[in-house]
C-alpha cells in the first residue's frame, strides 16, 4: 500500500469522497485507544456506542471493497496512541504517505500535526466534508464586531443556504426566528413519542472494556444501548422525529417533565457529531416536513436554528479561541462539583432527576444542561474547567469543539461574555414555571431564606451581588439590579447569609 487514510471515531460519514473508489494502495485505519478512552472519564454508553459504530463502519467499508486495518483495543499490537499506531502501520505497510481528515478537536488537530513534523513520509489533511463552515468563518464574517451574535450568524447561514425562504428571499411567516413561540411550560399532553432508537447488545463489547480496565461513568446498558449506530439506522430515527416529534418540538423546546425526559427532543446529536447525518440533509428534512404540512413553521424555524445556527456557530467560537480557551474563568469561580454530580444523589429534585437522567441515559436535553445544572453551578460559583470536564465525559454527544463553547461560554460565562449576553441564570421561580420537578421537592421554591427555602432563591440574588463589578452595568441586567437595590439591607443580608451557608455545604444539598 502506499498511502493509509486514517479515520477517526467521530469520523463515520460514508459519503465522504474518499470512499467514492476503492484502490488497493489505499489502506483504512481506524483504531481503538487508551488514549481515547481516557482523556477524560467518560459515560460507558459513549464509548460503547463510538467503538460499536467505529466497527460496524470498518465491516461496511470492506464490505464495498475497501482495504482496511481495524486496531481493536485489546490488540497485542496497539500501542494505545493514535500517532504510535500510524507509526507502525506505516512501516507495516511501506507506505509512503499518510492521509487524515480535518479533525474537529483542537488537541488531536495539534497532535497529528505535530507528529506528522517528525516524519519523513508524505502527509496531507483533507475536509471532513460535514460542517457548513470552515474553522476561520465566523471569526471573519464577525470581524471589528464588538459581540459575536449567533443571530447575526444565522440570518447569514439562512440566505446563503436558502432556507425558509420565500421567493423574495425574505423570512418565511415575515419573522427570523420565532423563540418566543418556543416557551411553552408541557401541560402532559400531547404525550411523548415512544422512543424510537433502536436496541443492541453489545454486551461483548463491554466484557473487553473491562477486562482493559477502561474506566467510566454512568450505567453501560450494555445489552440494551440505545443509539444509532450506523448511518441507516440514524436516518430510521430521523424520520421518525420528523415525523413524530418535530410537530411539537417549538412549543415544548424549553419544558421539562419528570414523566418524560426526551419530550419532543430529536436526539440525533450522536449521529450528527459522529457524522453518519450530514446537518444539511437533517435541515432540508425538517424544512421539507413544513413545506409538507407536517410540521408547523415555528417548530421548524427552532429546530434548523439549532442545527443552521448553534451547531456552526460554537464551531466557529472553538477555532477562533483555541488553545487557551478551555482555561478561561472570568468571573473566578473555584468551587469543586458536589459528590452528587455522580450520583445524582441531592434533595433538589430538578439536579436529582436531570443527572440521574445524564448517568441512566448519557443524554439531557439542552434546557436541563444550561437552566438546571449549568445554572446551579454559576449561581453556586463553581470552577469552569471541573464542569467542562463533567460535561465533556457524561454525554453522548460530547466532543470539544461543541461542548467546549456551550459549557465554558454559553452556560458559564467564563469567556467574559462572547457567546452569552447575559449570564443564563434563574431563581426557582422560572424552574417551577417551565417544570413540574419542584412538586415533590425537599425545599420550597417560594421561600427565599430558611431551611427549606430553595437554595436557587438566595444564591442567584448572591450570585448577582457578589459580580456586581462584572456584571451591573449590562443593560440587560438593569432590572435585575434595580431590584436587588430595591430590597431593605436586612434581607439583602439574609440573603447573602443563607448564600454563604449554602456555599460552604454544596456536598449536602
Ligand atoms: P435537539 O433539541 O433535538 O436539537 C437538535 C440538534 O441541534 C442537536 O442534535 C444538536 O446537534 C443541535 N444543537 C442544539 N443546541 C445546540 C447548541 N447549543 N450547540 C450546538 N448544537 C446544538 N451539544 C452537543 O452536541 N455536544 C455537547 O457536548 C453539548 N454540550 C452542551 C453543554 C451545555 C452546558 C449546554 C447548555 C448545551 C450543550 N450542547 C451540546 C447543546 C445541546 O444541549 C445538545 O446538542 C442537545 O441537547 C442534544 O440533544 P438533541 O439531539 O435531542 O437536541
Ligand atoms: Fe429545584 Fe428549587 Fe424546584 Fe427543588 S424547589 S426542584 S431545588 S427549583
């Protein structure tokens, strides 16, 4: 062979070019190493379901023909790290040249090319031919702008790719984006769709990661995991959102239930960062579905924005701040997580339900992430980068260059303000508004200080007080400011009392 083409896990489109025709000087690599598997301590169901797509994509691929060497991780010939691995396999193979893919992880994007630097062989780097952007896009497009605003990003992304468009290229239903329809509490009707991810038993796969000593959180549901894991099946879960989901997705976007942890959720964002969907095809679908009848525009409007417009955007924030934005803690938050983001284990019942939910499941859906335990953590104070590693091991769908922006930026404000406006935070009053988790909760959302008074309550008015400096002259925090002043010195002092207790015992809430 002359020439390997290294794929990575979160690399499985297979209508990508390369695959158009087969060459027998062409070897595929994939492998399965240590070095993956601990970065960071990740969900079983992650690395479950990354290693079962990865050789289900190998056994496609030679089945149309393609060479291909699958390093599996229990290999006596593994040398657990991806650039160890292409070393032997080059002079295993005689090959003059090594071929990969764009990687989306500045760390492996640094790694590859710094080993490729050392080599006599040829190498090249070719588009993962997924993103509808290149890396430098939105830092270009957002030049000498003051704030990156997703908004402005999107209006963009919707002309040039023509979506929801009328004839006069304007918005259709004369709107950009339709938010404030999206903010419905669920009242339990319609009921959530049955879910529709198919079942596999890869309880096989789990005996070899422990007999490695991989080392993980959450439950495996190994005989039983419940994700995509190929392209076909992927688009069978697409059309069954599309057609069971997406009609309610807008107006119960922001709701969380007990009863029901998915709602009206897609959970196509393992298929989408593994690349078996491609976002436009995901797009076109759901603008098709409207243009169909089948779904109202609002609920579409949402579901391309999140896709069209987030997904591309936080992509863009991660390459025009990496290296060093992984470090960044602007309102100096050091606090260490509680235990029981582990186990789930706390009276809250909203952080109870949503992370036993993330370690059941390995998923929790956008509002759970950012209003539930991104915002207990901001108020409560603690350290960014020990949050960004919890977000960045427990979810399926976790990989830097996505998880990164949203943690770091979006939820916790620790980059200063580029992505976020104002800091996502709420009191109990908003929880128990969008929510049915306080009915039956240890502590009571209307209560401020005692006890049993919610300690979202007293830490978001502390939150604000103590980042006053940072913080007061937003002016979309001038309310919230106005009536912080507005409060007798008395209570603002009880207030920042029971803030201070609660702080010092985040371990036995
Ligand atoms: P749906 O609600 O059905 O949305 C459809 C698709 O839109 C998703 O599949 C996803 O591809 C995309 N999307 C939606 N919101 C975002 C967003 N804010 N940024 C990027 N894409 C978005 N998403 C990840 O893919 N990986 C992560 O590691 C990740 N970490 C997050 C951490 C925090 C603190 C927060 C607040 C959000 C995070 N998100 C992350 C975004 C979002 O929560 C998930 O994409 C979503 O919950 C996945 O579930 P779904 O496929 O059912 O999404
Ligand atoms: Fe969460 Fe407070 Fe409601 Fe309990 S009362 S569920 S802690 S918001």
């Amino acid at each position: 062979a002359r020439t390997l083409r290294l794929v990575l896990g979160d690399q499985l489109n297979p209508g990508h070019s390369w695959f158009q025709q087969v060459d027998a000087q062409v070897v595929y690599v994939l492998m399965e190493v240590r070095q993956e598997t601990d970065y960071v301590l990740h969900h079983a169901q992650k690395i479950l379901a990354i290693f079962a797509a990865m050789r289900d994509f190998a056994r496609q691929l030679r089945a149309a023909g393609h060479r291909v060497r699958y390093v599996a991780l229990e290999s006596a010939s593994n040398r657990q790290s991806i650039p160890g691995n292409l070393q032997a396999l080059a002079r295993h193979y005689g090959a003059r040249s090594v071929q990969w893919q764009q990687p989306d992880e500045w760390r492996l994007d640094a790694q590859l090319q710094a080993w490729a630097a050392t080599q006599p062989l040829a190498w090249d780097i070719v588009d993962s031919e997924h993103f509808l952007t290149a890396r430098g896009e939105l830092a270009a497009l957002m030049q000498g702008r003051r704030q990156w605003l997703m908004e402005h990003f999107y209006r963009h992304m919707r002309r040039r790719h023509r979506l929801l468009l009328d004839a006069d290229g304007q918005p259709e239903g004369g709107r950009w984006n339709f938010d404030h329809d999206n903010r419905k509490p669920w009242p339990g009707t319609p009921p959530q769709p049955p879910d529709w991810r198919p079942t596999h038993d890869h309880s096989g796969l789990w005996a070899m990661l422990q007999r490695c000593g991989v080392d993980s959180l959450g439950q495996p549901q190994a005989a039983a995991l419940r994700w995509p894991l190929n392209r076909a099946e992927a688009l069978a879960c697409l059309e069954a959102f599309i057609a069971q989901a997406l009609p309610h997705f807008g107006d119960y976007e922001d709701a969380m239930a007990s009863q029901a942890p998915r709602l009206f959720h897609s959970l196509l964002s393992f298929a989408l960062n593994v690349k078996m969907l491609q976002p436009l095809e995901v797009i076109r679908r759901a603008e098709a579905a409207w243009r169909g009848g089948l779904a109202p525009l609002a609920a579409v409007e949402g579901f391309v924005r999140q896709i069209l417009g987030w997904r591309e955007y936080v992509r863009g924030i991660y390459w025009s701040c990496m290296p060093g934005y992984e470090n960044r803690n602007a309102l100096g938050h050091h606090l260490p997580l509680p235990r029981w983001f582990w186990t789930g284990d706390t009276g809250m019942r909203c952080l109870q339900l949503s992370i036993r939910q993330s370690l059941q499941t390995a998923h929790a859906h956008h509002i759970q992430r950012l209003m539930v335990i991104g915002n207990f953590a901001l108020l409560a104070g603690l350290d960014p980068v020990a949050l960004h590693r919890w977000y960045l091991g427990i979810y399926i769908d976790a990989f830097e260059w996505v998880e990164l922006p949203n943690t770091l930026g979006m939820s916790q404000s620790a980059d200063g303000g580029l992505i976020a406006t104002k800091p996502y935070v709420s009191g109990a009053a908003y929880l128990q508004r969008m929510t049915d988790y306080c009915r039956g909760c240890a502590y009571d959302p209307r209560q401020r200080t005692g006890p049993r008074a919610c300690p979202f309550n007293a830490l978001y008015w502390d939150f604000f007080d103590r980042h006053s400096t940072a913080l007061r002259d937003n002016h979309r925090l001038t309310l919230v400011y106005r009536q912080w002043q507005k409060m007798p010195p008395q209570q603002q002092e009880a207030l920042r009392g029971q803030a201070r207790q609660l702080r010092g015992r985040l371990d036995t809430l």
